[in-house]
C-alpha cells in the first residue's frame, strides 16, 4: 500500500526567526519514500540539513518577518501490516543490555523515574516479566489517562500526567515510558504519522501521533498506550528520550502559529 502523508504550518513572526525543525521522515524509512519528503517554504529561504544526536533528520532555518508557510507532502511504501506483536520476546537483565540502550532507563525531561518508581513497582512489580509487563503497563496507562485535545499542555510531564489522570498521545507515552524505565525496560518516545487507516473515522482533526519503544529480546518494539492496539500505517519520523527531543518545531523569537493541518491516507493497495 502507499500513504500519502504531509503538512502545511503558516506561523507569522514580527522579525526573522531562527527554526530547528525535526520534520522529515526517518531515515529508517527512506527506502520506502515514493518521492523525496523536501521542505517547502513560502516565501522560499535557504534550509541547512542534519543529523542529531539520536540519527533523526532535522533542518534549521530563518523565517522570516511575516507570514510564513512551510509544507511537505510525499507519499511512503507500507507493508500494510499491522504493529509486530511479540508475546514471547523476553525483559534483558540490566547487565546484559546493549550500551546503546542504557541512556533510555534514565529519567528525562518528561519522564521522572525517580518521582514514579515506587508505583511502578506497586503496579507491575509482582507481575509477569518481558512482553507481557509491557502490555500491562499500555493497559494500565491507557485506562489511567482520559484523553482529549482540551487536555493538551505541552509542559506536562509524566508524573503530572499521572497525578492528573488526563492528557493527550505525548502524555500517555511518556507515562508508559517512564513506568518502563523504572522497571528496567529501556524505552523511547516516537513522533510521526498515524492516521486512520482501516479503522473508523476518528471524529477530530489528524494532528502528528506519539507512541514508544520498548527494548526486549534483541531488539526494539512499537507499542501505543493511547490506542493500546495494532495499528497498520504508522510512519516514523524521530526518535529520543522523551519530546524534549523530537519537537516537531523549536523556534527562537516570538511567533504565532495561525494554521495547522496534517493528513496521512490510503492512497491505494499494491
């Protein structure tokens, strides 16, 4: 199957402001690009391109005094298949984790193990190991959090999400991800594509989707304790610790974002 999947943010900035965007598709899948996801901007402005610190693709630039546009719109390969799920993938003891891996059991700016280890333990602590520990955290989270886009913040943290009992896909994330780490699961926040492919129309405007990673076994899987099921056409655009780490735009100076919209769809089944 293919997805068409974009973007198009106007801001208006009272003088030229600097951008660092994190906007791109993951170069884990670029093989499966249709055609190059290139930034837009309107008016046009020199755009510099990099890797950051965890490989995700970032570009900076200047916008400039005014109305100011940018878009991206391509279409990306799917298998089509759903989420892997993988009862049997097995929790690593610390000491045998992969070093790559150790940076995601610590607390970030979002995920305050230190504040929510004691409850983890209490919730998950005399239950079963690996996968299954996993699920039983999505499920606890997702049944925990009530979500609405009335409930966004974007400086909520995990305990505050938890205290709160409310919040939006980043918050359900960071939740499940700190509950994770503090029971010796490495996991990290993921940011990109999700639309409502092959399932009911969700009633509510299609906004960017965050979700996590947990490290089992040898390697990492994706699960989502906001809709705490398989879901098919998802497309990754950065990984790290917790948001902090994958904002989709940080800017530097003053701003107002005037229109948002984001769509990912079914374009038609190979």
């Amino acid at each position: 199957m293919q997805i068409r999947v974009g973007f198009e943010m106007e801001y208006e900035c009272p003088a030229p402001t600097p951008m660092i965007l994190a906007l791109n598709i993951h170069y884990s899948r670029s093989g499966d690009l249709v055609y190059p996801d290139h930034l837009m901007t309107y008016p046009s402005v020199p755009v510099t391109v990099y890797r950051d610190l965890f490989g995700n693709w970032c570009s900076r630039l200047v916008a400039p005094q005014g109305k100011f546009v940018m878009r991206a719109d391509t279409r990306v390969y799917d298998s089509g298949l759903p989420d892997v799920v993988a009862y049997d993938a097995m929790q690593v003891p610390v000491e045998y984790l992969p070093e790559s891996t150790l940076v995601y059991l610590l607390g970030s700016r979002y995920v305050e193990t230190d504040q929510l280890a004691d409850i983890a333990w209490s919730h998950f602590g005399g239950g079963p190991t690996g996968w299954a520990r996993v699920q039983a955290i999505c499920d606890f989270v997702h049944q925990h959090i009530t979500f609405g886009y009335q409930h966004a913040r974007r400086t909520r943290t995990a305990w505050e999400a938890y205290r709160e009992g409310q919040g939006v896909c980043r918050d359900y994330a960071h939740l499940a991800i700190a509950f994770c780490r503090c029971m010796n699961i490495p996991a990290r926040y993921c940011t990109g594509y999700l639309g409502d492919i092959r399932i009911p129309q969700v009633p509510a405007p299609m906004d960017f989707a965050g979700w996590f990673e947990a490290y089992l076994g040898d390697r990492w899987y994706t699960f989502d304790a906001r809709n705490n099921t398989p879901r098919i056409g998802r497309v990754l655009m950065a990984r790290g610790r917790d948001a902090c780490d994958v904002a989709l735009i940080s800017t530097f100076g003053p701003n107002t974002l005037k229109r948002f919209e984001v769509w990912a769809d079914e374009v038609n089944a190979l």
